[in-house]
C-alpha cells in the first residue's frame, strides 16, 4: 500500500480518478493506494447476504426507514482532514439518506453500521485501523465479517470488541433494535470450494 499526503484531494477528486485497478480511500488527509483485489466467492456471499438479511430487517421496521447500501459504497466520513472511504455494506439513518441529494456519488457523514468483509490480501493493520478510524468518526457500531474463520467482531466506542463465531447469534441493539441472525448464516452452510 502506498500513501500520498495530500490535502487537497476531496471526495468527489477520488471518485472520478481513473479505473486503473487501484482501491483509493482517503484517510485523515491522506491517499492511499493499493492494487484493487479480486474478491473471492466467500466475501461476495458474506457481503450478498449481510445486505439481504438487513433489508429483511428493514422490511419490518415501522416508517421512515433508513437505507442499506453495499458494494464498497463511498462515504465522506469527515472533512477536516478529509476522510473517504468505502464500506463493504452500511446501514444509514432515515435522516441520513433523505439528507443526501439525488445522484449523490457520495454519502456524506458516518453510517450507523459500517460492516466490513475481509479479504485474502488484508493486512492486520489495516484490520486494525479500519474499525477504529471509523469509530472515531462517529459511526456507532463496526462489523468484521471473516469469510475464512466464519466470525464476527463487533466494535463499539467505549467497549471491548464483541466475538461471535458460527455457532452463536449476532444482535444488532442499541444501533439496529431486532435485527437477529445465526452468524452461520451470514457465510452460508458449508464453506465454498471453487
């Protein structure tokens, strides 16, 4: 991974940066770059059915609903210093997504749920500084989904992350109130061997 200070560089500069298999996120001011990695068969089931279970949930909240978005969806989560970054799947607050303009190529502010998948080429440091850079910024609860070992950790400000392996229920309270799913069944039943 590389980093480029910079502070210059906004948001919207980023998302009309050439598609030249490079994944830019701008942190605290600055870019970074590395090559785009190719998602495996695991992160694309687990990202497919993160969404569908809190669209199911969403389904069954009373109006107005906030939204679910997914698929490295761009988030301005600060802007001085700027910090923009995608997030794997988001679940966003009613206020939050009426706030944003049609045609919007960003969402501006922290989500409440910022949920990431791992992938073959993540780093521990970048596991680590992932879910608390978000905290800092304001999103209220970060989800690691691990394809491989089939766990969640869940990271909350001003608390110890919160493990959850295949065999156990992940609850989504205070921030998602009645969303409930079997961790197996966010990786699907068996792993996959393609």
């Amino acid at each position: 991974m590389s980093t480029v200070a910079t502070t210059a560089l906004t948001g919207e500069d980023l998302l009309v940066l050439p598609d030249d298999a490079v994944e830019r996120d701008i942190i605290r001011g600055e870019l970074r770059e590395r090559p785009v990695t190719r998602r495996n068969p695991g992160h694309s089931t687990a990202m497919t059915r993160l969404a569908r279970f809190l669209d199911q949930w969403l389904d069954g909240r009373p109006q107005p609903q906030g939204r679910v978005l997914a698929g490295d969806a761009a988030f301005r989560l600060g802007k001085d210093p700027e910090t923009t970054v995608g997030i794997d799947v988001a679940y966003v607050s009613y206020e939050q997504s009426v706030a944003a303009p049609i045609g919007a190529a960003l969402v501006e502010g922290p989500p409440l749920l910022a949920a990431e998948i791992l992938s073959p080429s993540d780093t521990h440091e970048g596991v680590v500084e992932k879910p608390q850079l978000y905290l800092d910024l304001g999103v209220a609860a970060v989800w690691i989904l691990d394809p491989d070992l089939r766990t969640v950790t869940v990271h909350r400000r001003d608390a110890d992350p919160a493990f959850f392996n295949a065999a156990q229920e992940l609850t989504g309270d205070p921030e998602l109130p009645g969303f409930r799913v079997r961790v197996v069944d966010l990786f699907g039943r068996a792993p996959l061997n393609i």
